[in-house]
C-alpha cells in the first residue's frame, strides 16, 4: 500500500478532537445556573466535562449547577395536632408563623456527592484555587456535613495564603451553622478558624459567642479575653464578652465587662447591664445603684427609669418578693431576656421550688439560642 495512502487512512481512523464551540463554557453553565434552568446547566456541564475532563471551571460550574438542583429548603413548624387532623390526614398552618420558622436545607444525595466529586477533582489539579475552596466549605456546611466541612475548612486554611477575607469567609461558615441552631456545629467549624487566625479578635469573639451557648466556660472566656486583649478600644468586644458571662451566670465577671464597656462607649444601657449583672450578686446592692438610674433627669430614657425602679424594689422587697418576681415577668414579657437572667437565678436559689422562676429562665435562654443552658 502506498505509504501516504496508508498514513491518511490512518489519520482519518483517529478520534476527532473536541469542538470547543459544540461544548458550553464554564460562564454559560454559570448564567444558566444563576436563570433558575439547573437542569439545563447539568446537561451542558457534563457534556462539557465529558469532553474537556481536565478543565477546572467547567468542574466548578458543574458542581454549582449540581448543588443547585440537589438543595431543598423547608420550614419546621410547629403545630398542634387534634385527633380530628389525625383522622383527616390533614394539617392546617395558616395560623403558624413560617417567616419565623427555622429553616431546613436537605441535599438530593446522588447530585450532592457527584458535585463533591468535581469539586474533588478541581482541587486536586488546582489546590490554591479559592474559589473551589470556598465552594466546597460553604457545600459542606449548607448540607450540615459537619465533620467534612471542618477537613475541608482546616485543608483550605492550610493552602491559601491567610488574609483577612479569608478569615471572614471561613468564620461565616461556623457563624451559620449557630444560626441555625447548631452551636456545636458552629464551635466544630470555628475552631480552626480560631486557631489560624489568633490574632483576628473578630473570629475570636465569634467563637466564644458559639462556645458560650455551648456552655463551654473556660474556652469561652480565653475566647473573649484573648479578643479584648487584641482590640481593647473596641466597645463591640468588650459588651460582648460581657453578654457571654452573664449568659453563664458569672456575675462579677459581667459586671466587670459591662463596666469596661461603658467606660469606652458611656452608653447609659452598659451601665444599666452593670448594675443588673450586680443584682446577681447582690440584690440590695443592685438597688442602690439603680436608683440613680431610676431619678429622672431631663436627658433620661422614661423606659430605663421605669425599668431601674421597678429593679429597686426588687432589690429592696428580696430576691423571692412578688415584685421580684413581677420584675422577672415585664422582663420576659418585654422579651429583655439577659436581664431577666440574674432576676431569675437568684430567685431559684432564694426558694428552690419556685417553678415559676424556673420555666421562665429555660424560655429565656431558649429566646437567647442556648439550648444547652437552658437545661
């Protein structure tokens, strides 16, 4: 055979190379994915990937579009069943509040775990790549794969250089997770956050804010010292490593932070929070002190005068007085939760049974997101 016969036969007999234009772009699958037409953009996506395996944003539109098509949002609500709903099969919720209702997000498992896949894939080629990184943490954390997303949050500290947006970007995904009323999940996620980036006194506090509701003191506390310590001009800190040790009930603590908080900022509510974190203490001694919140002046708040003489009587009559306990209900009643904390606790420890006291400090840390405290 004619040797350049045989060599364009066996050229001809050669796979086509991809057409570039017959496959879409990783921006294409991106607008599709972003128009709401998932389905469209995991058709394109895998054809694309298929013919151009190694190209990393067409993996991460891939997965986008997967994870996309994967997620599902519902409402927990809590309703009331009667034996009639039972017999009907029906539940009616037009009375439940839904925009209050605690949000769940669920993940179709086959499309979740292809999408890891890519992301996978991606990394490996591209390791300093933020964008696959940050995608793959925030997938893990939606999808509530706790143990996954804290591998995936300490891989990703350890690749990409730590700036301070990075810093932002991996604590949201703990922060998240405690809004979502999953603390521990929360403090899981933040901890190697926390331990890149001891120097950023914003992580910190974040962190000993899910430790706190976690009931974990002593972490809690070098949490929010080792923050005050960084930035102790900054008021934020301060008031909340404050809030944090009246939540655990460590009044003089409180009452030191609160103090600290109002001598940077003067705002007459730190001072007010000082003097509630004393009534904890010391009852008869909070109503000293309130008392001069409680002389009006023509610049005072009428709600804090109200307020700090309604605590003077308290004070005054005892921890297990009736007006103890009405301070204790206009407290819940106005939703002032932290306040009503030391009202609370130390009418329990003036009459054990009072399960009165007791209910109502189980709501309000309930109110607060702290589950484990309420216990």
């Amino acid at each position: 055979m004619n040797v350049l016969l045989a060599l364009a036969l066996a050229v001809a007999s050669l796979p086509a190379a991809p057409d570039r234009a017959a496959t879409a772009t990783a921006a294409q699958i991106e607008r599709l994915t972003q128009d709401g037409k998932a389905d469209d953009a995991m058709e394109k996506g895998r054809a694309a990937v298929a013919a151009h395996p190694d190209d990393v944003d067409l993996r991460l539109a891939l997965a986008r579009a997967l994870a996309a098509k994967a997620r599902r949002l519902s409402r927990l609500v809590d309703v009331e069943l009667s034996q009639e709903d039972v017999d009907r099969g029906q539940v009616s919720v037009q009375d439940a509040d839904l925009g209050a209702a605690p949000v769940r997000v669920d993940y179709d498992a086959g499309l979740f775990e292809e999408a890891i896949l890519h992301l996978d894939f991606g990394i490996e080629r591209a390791p300093r790549r933020e964008d696959l990184r940050v995608f793959q943490c925030f997938l893990l954390t939606d999808a509530g794969r706790i143990d996954r997303a804290k591998a995936a949050i300490a891989a990703a500290l350890l690749a990409l250089p730590k700036t301070a947006s990075l810093a932002r970007t991996m604590a949201a995904y703990g922060a998240e997770r405690a809004k979502r009323g999953d603390p521990a999940g929360g403090a899981a996620l933040l901890a190697p956050v926390a331990e890149a980036f001891p120097r950023d006194a914003s992580v910190l506090v974040d962190y000993g804010n899910v430790l706190t509701r976690l009931g974990r003191k002593s972490e809690a506390y070098a949490a929010f010292d080792r923050a005050t310590q960084l930035a102790p001009q900054d008021v934020r800190y301060a008031r909340t490593k404050a809030i944090g040790a009246m939540l655990l009930r460590d009044y003089r603590r409180a009452q030191g932070a609160f103090d600290a908080a109002f001598r940077l900022g003067r705002d007459v509510p730190d001072e007010f929070a000082s003097y509630a974190a004393t009534y904890g203490i010391d009852p008869k001694a909070s109503a000293a002190l309130m008392r001069e919140l409680g002389t009006p002046t023509p610049s005072s708040d009428p709600s804090v005068v109200d307020l700090a003489n309604t605590f003077v009587r308290a004070g005054t009559k005892g921890a297990s007085s009736e007006d103890a306990m009405t301070l204790a209900r206009q407290l819940i009643a106005a939703q002032q939760y932290l306040f009503a904390i030391p009202v609370l606790d130390r009418a329990i420890r003036a009459n054990p049974k009072n399960t009165e006291a007791k209910t109502m400090l189980a709501t309000a840390y309930r109110a607060l997101g702290c589950e484990a405290l309420a216990k």
